[in-house]
C-alpha cells in the first residue's frame, strides 16, 4: 500500500464550479502537506502548503488537513479553464531531509 | 534567474546505452533531488543531495547513479539503460533540506528506452 494516496480522477467540471481534490495517508510522521500544481509538459509548481492540522486560504484555494483522519484536502472555487491542470498532493515528515512523497495526481479540467 | 534547467528536453536511448541528465540551479538553494514520473504513480524519488558534497538513495534509486558536481549542479547517470526507465525525469531544488521546504522543478526530460 502506497504511503499517500490520491483519487486519480480524472475530473472534469463547469466553469465556475467548487472542486474538491483529496489525499489520504498512512505515515504519522508527516507533519508539512502541500499541493503542487502541473500544467501539461511542465515541472510541478507549489500551490500551498499547510504544517500539521488545519485550514489554510489563498484567494480561491482552500487547503484543509486532518490529521486525526489522515486526510488532507484541496478546495478550488469558482473554477476557471486556467485551473485545468494536474494536482499532486505531497507530504514530509520534519527529519526527511526535505524529501517529499507525492500523491499519483489527480487530472483536472475545468471547461466553459 | 532561470531558475533550474534540464538537459535535454527529449531523449531516446537503445536498451544497454548509457546517458547523463544534466540539472542546474541558480538560486542558490543547498538541496537538489531527481524525481520520476509515470502515468498513475505521481512523482517518486530516485536521488537527493542535502547538501554540496553529500548524496542519498531515494524511494527508487536502482539502475541510476548521481553527482553532486558543485552546488550549481546534479546530474543523473543511467549506466545501462533498460525500458523500465521510459520516463519523464524532474529535477528539483530546494533552499534548506530540513522542515518545510518548497522544491523547485525544472521542466524536465522525456526519455524513452526502446
């Protein structure tokens, strides 16, 4: 059983709808959860990251953990087609020497 | 800044020829990692260097070697590659190793072993 997983999707939505991106995991150990967003043929680009439990907002991203489910959460609202992209979750533990495991993404396209 | 960069874009190998992966920062960051991706598995790590002079084996590390060249730079090195290893690489970096820390990806490399 992998480490973290993620629903692979792939999703595809309206314009304008919430979108709700989820990871589970096993490891105690994680302490830093983050969400990286992939544009198709790019390097992965940091979303937002949260440290232990807790909600975090950023515009139209919502990032919730909880760690007594071991569950972490990415909330997009109002969707645009920029949106459209692939979502990894990722996740550290505090004496990983930064070493990240990463979720299998979930595809995400958001149409007009 | 460019930040980091990969060369090449695109490469295609024969089974059994060996090849090196290029990777270059310039900000400075201490950290470096190689990661792979393949459809449905997310991005694993093959190699990382906390720090200049020092290497570590990562969640997938056989078939592949790493150096540490200077702080700039870390290369990845198939020395016999097999089909297995068709796959895009990303190299990342990232300023501190410990706690959180926000790696940087460069755009990677599309290899296929034939």
């Amino acid at each position: 059983q992998k480490e973290v997983e993620q629903d692979p999707g792939p999703l595809s939505v309206p314009e304008g709808a919430i979108v709700s991106l989820n990871c589970t995991y096993s490891n105690s150990a994680f302490q830093y959860f983050m969400w990286y967003r992939q544009y198709s043929r790019k390097g992965p680009e940091l979303l937002m990251y949260t440290y232990s439990s807790g909600n975090k907002e950023d515009g139209r991203f919502t990032a919730q953990v909880d760690k007594s489910s071991k569950y972490i959460s990415l909330f997009i609202r109002d969707s645009q087609p920029s949106d459209s992209a692939t979502y990894l979750c990722a996740m550290s533990a505090t004496a990983s020497y930064g070493k990240l495991t990463f979720g299998q993404g979930t595809i995400l396209t958001v149409h007009p | 800044n460019a930040g980091v960069t990969q060369t090449p874009k695109f490469q295609v190998l024969k089974t059994g020829q060996s090849m090196t992966l290029q990777c270059a920062q310039d900000m400075n960051h201490n950290s470096m990692y190689w990661y792979r991706q393949d459809p449905g598995m997310g991005l694993r790590l093959i190699y990382y260097s906390a720090s200049e002079g020092t290497t570590d084996k990562g969640e997938v590390p056989n078939g592949y070697n790493v150096s540490r060249l200077n702080k700039r730079e870390f290369s990845l090195r198939l020395e016999s590659a097999a089909p297995s290893q068709t796959s895009v690489y990303f190299c990342a970096s990232s300023e501190v190793p410990f706690t959180y820390n926000e790696q940087f990806f460069g755009p990677g490399t599309r290899l296929t072993v034939l």
